[in-house]
C-alpha cells in the first residue's frame, strides 16, 4: 500500500529530522511523507528540503507564503497526495505528540475500515501524565462538547492522527472544509460520519512536545468551541452515500 503522510510544520527545526528518521525506521518501504511548510522563520523549510535530497525523494515538500493555517495546510496536502497515487493518506503533528510507531497498527486497521483513528479517549489510551488537571480537564470537555453537539460516535473526535483510504478522501467535499485552526479535525470527522463512512479507533498515548513550542492557546480553544455549532448548518444537505 502506496501510504503518504502529510505533516504540517511551523518552526519545528529541531522534531523534524527526529520524526522522519523514526518514521523511515518503520518496516514500510512504501512510505512517503509530504511536509507542508508555511515559511517557517526558523528554517524548517530549508531543513525539508535537505530532507527530501538525503531520502531520494520520499520526502516531498510544498512551500507556503506565510503561517496558513492547520486546516489550509491538511486540505493542500491531501490534494496533492491524491493527485500522487497514494492508496492511503495519513495525518499526524510533528512534535511527537503521535506515537510513530502506531502507524503500522493504524495501517492495518485501515484495512478494514474507511478511516483509521489514533484515539486517546478509547480503552487504553492515556494523556501526558506531565499535564496538569486543569489542561487534561480542558481537552476532555473540548472533545465530548464536540461529540455531543455533533452527534458523533467516535470518543476521539478531536485529535489529528489518522489514516484516510484514497477512496475516503476522495469523495469528501473538501473544497467545502472551512475551518483552519484544530477544530478542522473535528469537522473532518464530522463530514466523514454524515458520508456513512465507517472507522475504527486506536488506543495512543498522547504524549507533551519535548522541542519547540506549543501552537494551542485558549483562543484557538475559545474559536473552536463556537465553530462547532456552525458544523450542523453548513452540512445539513449531506447525506449517506
């Protein structure tokens, strides 16, 4: 299986090199990964760059003009894998906050379903035992605010490491995804469920940045929360397929 991973990046010149060696250690040989860099000052970019000569290619990379936005970043990134032949795309930070070495469970969950989600909320999961009660309480109430509102069954709807089939992505309006910041992820998931198409979840261990610095902030919690709501709204006219 032909399995592209998109990794948007904003000044992580000190994970990236350490997360595409430990992707590239995993037994997939028909691995790629597409970094989408949106001009970050601290010369990630360039360091994509010499990435993708020292791989032969298997890194590829799209230079944006400026800080985009998650959401814009994911969507430019799917686009292209698609139209590159992938038979499978994946989604995942670059801070190691997604275990590497789950992609090979996620791979082979894949198989079965349409998507295939790391989850921290199923059986088995578990959050950074670093975080305080206030933050682990936080990302709790985000995640069942959403599933609750949207009426999605999935306990993980709020995390972005999956694995998308080409035929899902495919056939998801993506030219309608207007959200930019993380509740993209919620509103990815949200289309998928009203297109019936069927996942499975992943037990991972969510797990704190060790380099860099951390792009959450309450405002982007704060706009989160309320686009949820204009979710229901704007796909109303979906339906199963």
């Amino acid at each position: 299986m032909k399995l592209f991973i998109v990794i948007p990046t904003y000044n992580e010149a000190e994970n990236l090199p350490r997360l595409v060696s430990a992707l590239f250690s995993l037994p997939l040989p028909q691995l790629s990964l597409l970094i989408v860099d949106d001009n970050s000052p601290d010369g990630t970019g360039t360091i994509a760059d010499q990435l993708s000569r020292d791989t032969g290619g298997r890194v590829a990379v799209l230079h944006r003009a400026g800080k985009l936005g998650l959401g814009t970043a994911y969507i430019e990134g799917f686009r292209w894998c698609l139209s590159n032949d992938a038979e499978a795309i994946g989604q995942m930070d670059c801070d190691f906050s997604h275990p590497p070495d789950k992609i090979l469970e996620l791979k082979q969950t894949l198989t079965s379903c349409d998507m295939a989600l790391g989850s921290r909320y199923v059986p088995g999961g578990s959050l950074d035992e670093r975080w305080p009660a206030w933050r682990r309480s936080l990302s709790a109430f985000g995640n069942w605010y959403a599933r609750t509102i949207l009426g999605l069954p999935m306990k993980d709807v709020t995390g972005g490491f999956r694995l998308w089939r080409r035929e899902t992505l495919a056939a998801m309006p993506l030219d309608r995804v207007r959200s930019n910041g993380y509740v993209f992820q919620v509103e990815m998931a949200y289309v998928a469920h009203k297109l019936g198409f069927t996942f499975r979840e992943i037990p991972i261990h969510f797990a704190d940045r060790r380099w860099g610095k951390s792009k959450m902030s309450f405002r982007i919690q704060a706009e989160a929360a309320l686009r949820v709501w204009a979710l229901l709204g704007r796909y109303r006219d979906l339906k199963l397929r």
